[in-house]
C-alpha cells in the first residue's frame, strides 16, 4: 500500500516598503528586436520580451498602447520588458535554449529619493524608455573588489567611493543560485553568472538573472542617446539619495527571470547568455514605458499595500495567466524563421560569438573565441535580514521572527498522492516547469506553493509529499519554517507534478 505524507510549511513574511510585484507569465515573443539599440533593424542577439504586443523593430509608445493585449497581469500595462535570453553550450558545441520558468517578475519599488524625500514618485512620462546595464561589459571593476567577495555594508559604499554611476550598474546585476532546500540568497547578492559545475552542485532549483533599473530622473528627457544618460541610479542601487541633476523619482523597476540551469546537470558544457557573454558582466535589460500616464500615477499614489501583490490593488484589471500566455506580438518577416528556441545550431542566433573579458567586447562579432578564461566562483551565503523596513541589495525581506500557525494539514487517503486538503487556497496557474530537479534531501518532494495574503503578510505554503510504499496508514507532518518573500514567492515558479508512481 502507497503511504502518502505531507509537509505543510507556512512561511509569513512581513512585507516592506511599497511596492507592486507585476507578474508577465508569458512572453510575447523571443526574437532578435530591440528598437531602443537597433531600430527597423534585426538586433545583435536574441530577448525575452514580455508585455505589449503592440512591440516591434521600431515599435513606440502609441504603438504599445494601443496595442489588443499584454503578457503581464495587469491589462492597463501595456510596457514592454525585456533582457537576453540564456543558452547551453553543449560539448559537441550546439547552442540550446534553456528554460525560462514563471515569464517574467517585473517589481515596481515605490522608494522615496532619500535626498529629497517630500518630493515623492512621478509616473513615468510617456515615451519614456531605458537601457539598464551594458551588453559589452566583460569584467566587474568596483574599486577595490574581487567579484567573489560580497559587497560590503551598504552603509559605507559612500566612504569606499562605490557610489559612481558605474559601480552602482555593476551592483545593479545578480545571479541568485535557487535552492529552495536552503535559506534563499539575498537579491542582488553575486554579480555574476557561477559557472557550470557551481550550478550543478548547488543550484538544484536554477538561477534567478536580476537586474535593477535607475529610479532618478532628469525630469526632463525621455531618452537618451545611450538610453541611460536621462536616469540615474540612488546611491544604494535601489533606494538612497539621488545625485544632483536627477531629482525627479520614478518608481525602481527590477526584473527577474528564472533559468532552469538544472536541467542541464551531468552534461557538458557552459551557459552563455544570448549575447555572448560567459560571465553575466554584460548582462542587461530594457524597458519601454506603456501605461496610460494619469493612471500609472494614481497607481503609484493609491497602489501601496505593503503586500505587493496586483490583486491588491484596486484599480488594476487582472487577466489570467492563461490570457497572459495567449498574448503574442506578430514577428517582423525580416527576422524569417530564424530559430531562437530548442537546439539552435553551432552557433548562438545572430551568429553572436562569445567574447571573453576583461576589456569590453565589440559589438560586431569578431569570429570565435581564441581564449579561455577562469569563470570566477563565490560560495554560498543565506542573505541577511534588514535591519530597517527598507529592502536594499543584498538582504531579504524582513520576516517575522516566527512562524504563523500552520493550518490544518492535509492528510490523503491511502493510494492517493491527491494534495485536495489546500486546493482552496488560491493557486496560481503557472508555466510548467522543465524537468524537476534530483530528489531533494529529506525525502520529500514539493509539489506546489500557494499564497494567501492576510494584512501585511504573504503567506507561503509549500506543500510537499512524500510517497512511499509501505502497509501503514496515512500519518501526516507539519513544520514550519521561514523563509522571506522575495525568494519564497519564486518557489511558486517551480510549481511541479508529483511523479505519482515513483519506486
Ligand atoms: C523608427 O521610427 C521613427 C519614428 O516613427 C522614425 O522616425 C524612424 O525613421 C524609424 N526608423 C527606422 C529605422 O525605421
Ligand atoms: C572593464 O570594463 C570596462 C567597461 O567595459 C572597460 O572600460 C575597462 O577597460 C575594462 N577593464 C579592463 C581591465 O579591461
């Protein structure tokens, strides 16, 4: 007789300052277009665009807004998010696209310019684009710094001199190695992509790519010639003071997106990300603004529960992931056929070579790589809880010192791996997931997450089993842990089905 356990694990997270979490499930297409660095042209390498379908070579604003629909959760948000893509190099030298899991996460942080801290946040003007981090980076250079080493306490980046636009880029990029077995890094925490064997040892759950966007504006243009020289980053990367000359606060966009690099364990070969860079220096996203602009600012006025969630607040229309998913943009025909996802070819698309550091790489590729470098590796380090209500790089959400009381668990009648005892609970539809990870250390097997917001506080079930056969009854287990939102929530991107008859 099949024995079916459950953990029930209920994880309270006091959430922070404000801020909305937009969820874009689906991507609306995966092509080589970027109309911010090459517009009405193919671009260098492939993105994974999310948002309006309303998107294109030369797409504008008026082309966004108007567009039939969105890959993101909120119906009103017709922005347009997107960042390279990652591919596995395999040994025989075929590139393969990697999985992207859950879409994309795309957080809208309503930080006060600390400079300036009555001015309050002004929704992004219309037409209003930008580029984050720089595709031709190929090295870390904080002063002073070994990439490996984390980032000393925000509180003295000033005195260090580590509050140049361009130490704050570096800063703005993280790698977060997902193992939802152990206490979550902090965002932000490793400014670079660990190589393969990393991953594999220690990643059993992905990495999650993070980037964060300049928040202070010249309050005049809406782009630039580079497309960073109108923003600024605050002077701790996501909230601080704002340098002089850009004292008008826009809400601080991050995004998120989940490789599944696990897939991949026992085979050889590297990750590269689409255009062609080894080590995540070169890593990078862009954003076009979409949203109406007289709602995005009663958005950012009324939309700040502290739990960050869209059904939050009440001026969004919500659309189902299914619908997110549904939403495509049509493909210029000048991009043909080209493959972008699956096994690719001996090359990455475009032809992108990979381009080794320290000194920056050319934009026209220059024929394959003659080097090798060493990928540089830090260990593992649970992320630190902030000390204020204020989210900054490497910390976690602040938590509750302890755990709610978990609910009820569920048991199962024998013979049954059915999980019905929380199917009540709200259980978002969520891209499945590639290949499940190895079995996971105590036995137990997470099958899926919930959240269920009380107040100020996110709950997260993990709901695990574990499948055994054997002539007792059912018995039934609860613990309960904690772990903080910003990384709890993701679990929810590794929704998986039970293997219901597994030996
Ligand atoms: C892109 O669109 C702008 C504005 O509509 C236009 O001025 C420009 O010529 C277009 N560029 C290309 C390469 O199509
Ligand atoms: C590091 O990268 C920056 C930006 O690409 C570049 O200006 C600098 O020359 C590089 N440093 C070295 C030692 O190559």
């Amino acid at each position: 007789m099949k024995q079916v356990n459950f953990a029930l694990i209920i994880i309270a997270i006091q959430a922070v300052a404000a801020f909305w979490r937009m969820p874009c499930r689906g991507a609306v297409g995966l092509a080589r277009l970027d109309p911010l660095v090459n517009p009405g042209e193919v671009s260098q390498h492939v993105h994974s665009i999310h948002g309006s379908s309303g998107f294109g070579d030369n797409a504008t604003y008026e082309d966004l807004v108007s567009a039939e629909c969105t890959s993101c959760g909120v119906i009103q948000d017709k922005s347009v998010y997107w960042a390279p893509t990652l591919y596995f190099r395999h040994a025989d030298g075929t590139y393969e696209l990697v999985e992207q899991v859950g879409g994309m996460l795309n957080y809208y942080f309503l930080y006060n310019d600390d400079a300036n801290p009555s001015s309050g946040i002004k929704a992004f003007p219309a037409g209003f684009r930008m580029i984050a981090g720089d595709s031709l980076r190929r090295n870390y250079s904080v002063a002073g710094l070994d990439v490996k080493q984390a980032d000393p306490e925000k509180s003295i980046w000033a005195m260090l001199g580590q509050t140049g636009q361009d130490d704050l880029q570096q800063r703005a990029l993280g790698f977060n190695c997902l193992n939802y077995q152990r206490d979550p890094e902090g965002s932000l925490y490793r400014h670079y992509l660990p190589d393969k064997s990393y991953l594999d040892a220690n990643c059993a759950d992905g990495v999650r790519f993070e980037i964060m966007f300049p928040s202070c504006w010249d309050g005049k243009n809406i782009d630039s010639h580079n497309h960073k020289d109108h923003v600024a980053y605050p002077d701790l990367v996501m909230n601080g003071r704002c340098p002089k000359g850009f004292n008008v606060k826009l809400p601080g966009l991050f995004y998120e997106t989940i490789w599944a690099t696990n897939a991949f364990v026992g085979k050889d070969g590297e990750f590269v990300i689409s255009n062609g860079d080894l080590n995540g220096f070169g890593y990078h996203a862009d954003f076009m603004m979409g949203w109406d602009v007289g709602f995005l600012q009663t958005a950012v006025n009324d939309c700040t529960n502290p739990s960050g969630r869209v059904e939050d607040c009440p001026h969004f229309t919500l659309q189902s992931e299914d619908e997110q998913r549904q939403c495509k943009m049509k493909l210029p025909s000048m991009l043909g056929n080209e493959k972008v996802a699956g096994v690719v070819g001996n090359s990455l698309p475009g032809n992108v070579q990979i381009q080794y550091g320290p000194g920056p790489a050319t934009v026209v590729n220059p024929g394959p790589p003659t080097a090798t470098v060493a990928v540089p590796t830090v260990s593992y380090s649970a992320g630190t809880q902030p000390t204020d209500t204020v989210y900054v790089p490497g910390q976690i959400f602040k938590e509750l010192s302890s755990s709610t009381v978990a609910p009820a668990a569920p048991s199962s009648s024998s013979g049954s791996s059915s999980s019905e005892g929380v199917a009540a609970l709200a259980q978002p539809e969520i891209t499945p997931a590639p290949e499940p990870p190895a079995p996971v250390d105590d036995g137990y097997e997470i099958i899926r997450t919930d959240y269920v917001t009380e107040g100020n506080l996110v709950n997260m079930i993990i709901v695990k089993e574990k499948i055994e056969y054997v002539t007792i009854m059912t018995t039934t287990y609860t613990s309960t842990t904690t772990v903080p939102a910003l990384n709890a929530r993701h679990a929810g991107h590794m929704h998986r089905h039970a293997r219901r008859h597994r030996r």
